[in-house]
C-alpha cells in the first residue's frame, strides 16, 4: 500500500472538494460554446470591436475588414448564443454586447 495516497498536503484539495468546485454539466457546455465563439479570429474581432457599445453591421464591416454578409451571418450565431443583442432602427440593424462576462 502507497503512503502517498493517505498523507495530506498542506493546501492541496481532495477529489470531493474538487467536484464541488466543477460547474453541473449544463453549465459546462454553455461555456464550452462560448469558447469555441471566442475561438475563432472574424468573430472575436465584432466582439472586441463591441466592449464599447452599440455598432450597427456596416460600421463593423467596415472596422473589421469582413463582409456585410460575413458579419451579418457571424452576429446571427452569436445572437443565437446569446452573447450579442440587436436593436433594428428601419432596415439598420445595431448589435452590443448582451453577455457582461464576455465584456470582462
């Protein structure tokens, strides 16, 4: 028998304490998702562009070197995931940032 499995380290954390500290399952994937959205370069470029405020399609087409339709298509996924919100004002349509944790 190993001494090493009984002996306690000073700060070190039991495998309950650990489970304890892990998020339920539902949780977990939401913020799995919300990585994989950060994870890709076009659409971490309409969030940062975002932290300030509210920024309609074509300014961020223009701001961030993409496409209308890239940027349109790339707002529809995160507004799908809840990270960003629009505001329609006749056929304009202005996102921001929806999810404070994505701000941080």
């Amino acid at each position: 028998m190993s001494r090493r499995s009984s002996i306690k380290v000073v700060g070190q954390t039991s495998t309950a304490e650990l489970r304890e500290q892990i998020p339920g399952d539902r949780a977990v994937e939401d913020l799995a998702d919300v990585f994989s959205l950060l994870g890709d370069p076009s659409r971490l470029r309409l969030l940062l562009a975002l932290r300030e405020g509210e920024v309609s399609v074509g300014e961020l087409s223009r701001a961030t070197g993409q496409s209308d339709s890239g940027v349109s298509h790339a707002l529809q996924l995160l507004r799908a995931h809840r990270i960003v919100a629009v505001r329609r004002e006749g056929r304009r349509a202005f996102y921001r940032l929806d999810d404070p944790h994505v701000r941080m």
